[in-house]
C-alpha cells in the first residue's frame, strides 16, 4: 500500500511506466494518476465523476480488490471540498485510525455492517447541537 510521499516519489519515478506493465495495468496507472492530480490536488476538475469512475472500472479489470475506503471513496464523491488537496493529512491519518478501529472490532472482516457503522459514526460526530431538543424553560 502507497501512501503520501510514497505515491509522489512512484510519480517521480519515469521508469515506473516504462517497466513490465500490461496494457491494463498501465491503463489503471495512468487512470489512478489522473485521478491523484485532477482530483486529489487544490482544484478539482470538472469530470471528477469520471475519472474516479474510469479507475475504479481499470482496477476491476486487472483484478484489483478494492479495500473498504476505495469503495467510500467512490460512493461519496460529492462530499469531497472543492480544495481536497488544501486539506492537511491529518484528516486523512484520522480515517485510516477510525477504519482501523472498525476493522478490529469486526475481526478484520470487512463487511456492509462495519461500512454502515462507521458511516453512522461520523454522522453522530458531526450532528450539531441546533438539532437537538431543547428543555422548556421554566420561570419561578
């Protein structure tokens, strides 16, 4: 697994291409690329639908078993800020920690229950206090 700097130094990379890739697998490459500049920098494109649509439709075709968050990634497109790449990693490091924890309470299993919890879990954090009922006030 690739993350932050890793990715950046594989972009860097120029023999990376030009090694042992089939069509496909460079077709994925090309399309995870894609979606890491246009959509994961400080602007998103306006195809941004489709660019994650065309990678997660490459990774199917060589095969790739999408984890849990690529496949919250692809559901929740259009929550994503206009300047994602703006945001700090530690929001990012906090996700992972948050899966993480689901994982281990579900075994290690991944499963719709635990994508639903956690979804759940989020929403119970961020739900503000203008929605909750508030107590009559009495006067003496």
């Amino acid at each position: 697994m690739l993350i932050g700097p890793k990715i950046k130094a594989v972009f860097r990379d120029e023999e990376f291409e030009k090694k042992k890739l089939s069509e496909a697998e460079k077709a994925a490459w090309l399309a995870f690329n894609s979606v890491c500049t246009h959509f994961l920098g400080n602007k998103k494109a306006e195809n941004y639908e489709d660019l994650v649509g065309d990678m997660v439709k490459c990774f199917r075709v060589i095969g790739c078993n999408m984890s849990l968050k690529l496949h919250v990634f692809d559901s929740h497109l259009n929550f994503f800020p206009q300047n994602l790449g703006a945001i700090r990693d530690e929001h990012g490091e906090r996700f992972h920690q948050d899966i993480s924890m689901f994982e281990k309470r579900f075994s290690g299993r991944r499963n719709r229950s635990m994508l639903a919890e956690y979804c759940w879990s989020v929403i119970r954090n961020t739900q503000s206090d203008a929605y909750k009922r508030k107590r009559p006030k009495k006067s003496f």
